[in-house]
C-alpha cells in the first residue's frame, strides 16, 4: 500500500518564478491538507482540499493557490516566489476532513529560491 | 488563535533516562492532541493522539501523554529512552469544528546518547 508521494523532492527556483508541487494521497484517501515547514520550524497550515474544493486556508497570501483533482491528488502553486518561500512543503492525506481522522504525511519537497 | 508551545528546544539524554517534553496549547474550545515524530531522513509519523476519555494515552514504542485540561497541558513522557528515539517530535493540536487543520508547535529535538 503505497503512503503519500510528493514530486519532485527538491527544487531550486529564483525569485519572481512560479512553482509547482505535485502531491498523491494515500491510497483510500480522499483529502488532502499542504504545509510548509521552515528551517527549525514545526509544519504551518497553508490549505486544505477535499471534494476538489479548498475547505480551509491558513494565514497564507493569495500567491499560494492549490488545485485537486478527481483522482484526488493535489497541486501546491506558488507564483512570485520570495526568499522567505524557501521551506520544506509537507503533503498530508487523510479520510474527509473529519478532524478525529489521521493525517499521513508524505517526505516533502524541499524548495530553495534564491 | 490558537498556538502551541514546546518548551524544550534541544533535550540531549543518555539511554535508560526519562523523558518528558512540554507542550502546551492556547484555545478556549475543545481539541484534539497529537504527538508526531520525525526519525531522520524519515516522514512525520503519528506517535499518539487524544480525543476524549482516559486523559493518559498510550502510543507507540512505549511513550505516553498525559492531557492536564486545567494546564492545557499534553506532555510526553517515556520511562526509559533508547538510542533509536532519537529524533525530533511535534506536539498539534486541532479544534473539534475546524476539521483537520492542525497547528503544530515549533519541535524539540531529542537526542539520546549511547
């Protein structure tokens, strides 16, 4: 049974580009929810997406957007990236958005933007 | 809002000693608890969590937490550490009636040496 996978593992963008990470859930799962740690940091909240619909978003502008799809995997975008973008992005699926259900957490990607 | 706290930063232990590490949580309503792990070079994984009954709950590899309402307290303990549980753990936290939004706190490293 294969856990949650995340692409690509790391990625080195500059400032101003636009980026996109690729997330898919755990098998049976039909909700997604994105994080971004930083260096010595606990996760932050940035949204979650179940029904191909975002149900709830952290305190994080509108240049994070995501998308998910039928299948249920998701997409984390981020356009004009900053310095302080610079994190691991953490995936984590779970079965509805029920706050009793589990949340698995996939490896992450590793962005640097310099 | 709501925010955790993790007072121990760094805890660095020789094997056979106890642990225990601090989390407390800011929120008024009711929540649920989780302790997560992260071995090195691993994903975060759930060590245990509370949601309602006996305050004392059991995890695995033998840590336990306690859950102190009147402290907003949900410290981890283990009786006795091994060089194998050296990692870093997350205490999170959720609302009842925000779904599977987790707050997490800032992370203590553990560090038992051999």
């Amino acid at each position: 049974d294969a856990g949650v996978t995340q692409s690509p593992t790391h990625l080195i963008k500059t400032r101003g580009q636009q980026v996109t990470l690729r997330c898919s859930p755990k098998s049976g799962h039909d909700t997604v929810s994105w994080y971004q740690q930083a260096l010595g940091q606990g996760p932050q909240f940035i949204f979650q997406y179940y029904e191909e619909e975002e149900r709830q978003r952290g305190n994080f502008p509108d240049r994070f957007s995501g998308h998910q799809f039928p299948n249920y995997s998701s997409e984390l975008n981020v356009n004009a990236l900053l310095l302080g973008d610079s994190a691991l992005y953490l995936c984590a699926s779970s079965l509805s958005v029920s706050s009793y259900n589990e949340q698995f957490f996939g490896p992450g990607t590793r962005l640097t933007v310099l | 809002a709501q925010s955790v706290s993790q007072h121990n930063h760094h805890v660095i232990l020789s094997e056979a000693a106890s642990l225990e590490l601090g989390c407390n949580y800011s929120y008024g309503g009711t929540v649920n608890l989780f302790w997560y792990v992260q071995y090195p070079g691993q994903h975060l994984q759930l060590l245990l969590k509370y949601f309602s009954g006996d305050p004392l709950v059991k995890g695995i590899k033998g840590f336990e937490a306690e859950f102190i309402k009147s402290k907003f307290s949900f410290n981890l303990r283990k009786p006795s550490v091994q060089w194998s549980d050296t990692a870093e753990y997350f205490c999170a936290v959720n609302a009842n009636n925000q779904g599977g939004k987790l707050i997490f706190g800032q992370g203590t490293e553990l560090s038992v040496k051999p």
